[in-house]
C-alpha cells in the first residue's frame, strides 16, 4: 500500500470517529441487513433565487465506504435510527468512498427514467 493510501486511510478513520451517525445505519441489500458506518448530510436550507423564489434542497444523501455497500442497488432501503430512507442514486467510487443520494420513506411505484424533452 502506497504511503498516500495509508494516510488517506488514518483520515477516514478520523473522519469516520468525528462525522458517522451514532444511530445504527443499516442497508438492505438483497434481503440481507447490513449495518454500516455512515455519514448522513441532510441538506436544510432554502436557496433563494433572484428575482424571487425558492429552491429547497431535500434530498439526504450518506458517505459510506465503497466495500460496505456491495451488491447495494438504486431503490434498497435505509435506515438511520427510526428513520427509513431509500436508494435513488449511488455515486462514482472515489478512493473508497461513495455517496448516496437518498429519498425519504418507502419506495412506490417505480418511475421510468427521463430520456427526452418533453415536446
């Protein structure tokens, strides 16, 4: 292992002591449960835009190690403690790390993905 690997280890580690939820996050991959360590960023602002107008940001998303999620796939559930979320989008592996942008509650009826401008 590289010495930039190994440091870049010691500070996810750290990362991990300060950051992680201290509610259980468990994964449901495939049936299986799996607990994991996890850093949860729950946007809660509003962006105003000029001119008047708001955006609010409302979707959660965690941090996690890259090998704790194998086999996870979009619409797999989360859940933080009592609070049930699920998958929407799993991000691009980034030296052991990947992000999940998380949608709150249960999945419904799936929606077919936007291919097109609407005419």
């Amino acid at each position: 292992m590289s010495r930039y690997a190994q440091r870049l280890k010691r500070v996810d580690s750290t990362v991990d002591r300060i950051f992680a939820e201290t509610k259980c996050v468990m994964l449901m991959i495939s049936g299986e449960c799996r607990t994991i360590t996890a850093i949860l960023e729950k946007p809660d602002g509003l962006n105003q835009i000029s001119g008047g107008g708001n955006i609010e940001h409302v979707s959660p998303a965690l941090s996690v190690h890259t090998a704790d999620i194998t086999g996870l796939m979009k619409r797999d559930a989360v859940t933080i403690g009592t609070d049930r979320y699920w998958v929407t989008h799993i991000g691009a592996d980034e030296m052991g790390r990947t992000r999940l942008t998380l949608a709150t509650g249960a999945p419904s009826q799936p929606v077919a993905d936007i291919t097109k401008w609407s005419p």
